[in-house]
C-alpha cells in the first residue's frame, strides 16, 4: 500500500487522469470522428493532456480548496 502521506499527489494523479482522459476522448471524437485510427489518436491526445494536466491540478488543487471553504458557510457550534 501507498503511505498516506502521498494522499494529495496520488489523488491529484487519479483526477487528473480520468478527467484528462474524458475530455482529451471527446475533444478527439468532436475534432475527428469515430472513424479508423480513433483509438491511437486518442490515446496520443490524452497523454499530452495528462502531462499538462497533472501538475496543474497539484498547482491549482489549493487554491480551489481555499476558495470552496470561503464560499461554504461556516460549521454550525
């Protein structure tokens, strides 16, 4: 098992990957079709996003976290 001590990278990895392989799957489908030769381009498409995606989901992740705890309202005592 992985140390919990990873839990933000591992989770930024997961996150990043599945949304990176969502989006780069439709952007390849909406740009060239279902046709022959799909799959690679897709695949090809995704790992270029995930390179992106990845560290910008570790940069981004905190100030997200930030900005969601100031618009929640606070914990009831």
């Amino acid at each position: 098992m992985i140390p919990r001590k990873f839990e933000p990278i591992l989770f930024g990895l997961i996150l990043s990957g599945l949304m990176s392989l969502l989006v780069s799957g439709i952007a390849t489908w909406r740009a060239a079709g279902l046709g022959p030769g799909f799959l690679p381009l897709w695949a090809s498409s995704w790992l270029t996003a995930w390179l992106f995606a990845f560290p910008a989901v570790l940069l981004v992740a905190p100030l997200a976290r930030r900005l969601v705890r100031r618009l929640l309202s606070p914990e009831p005592e």
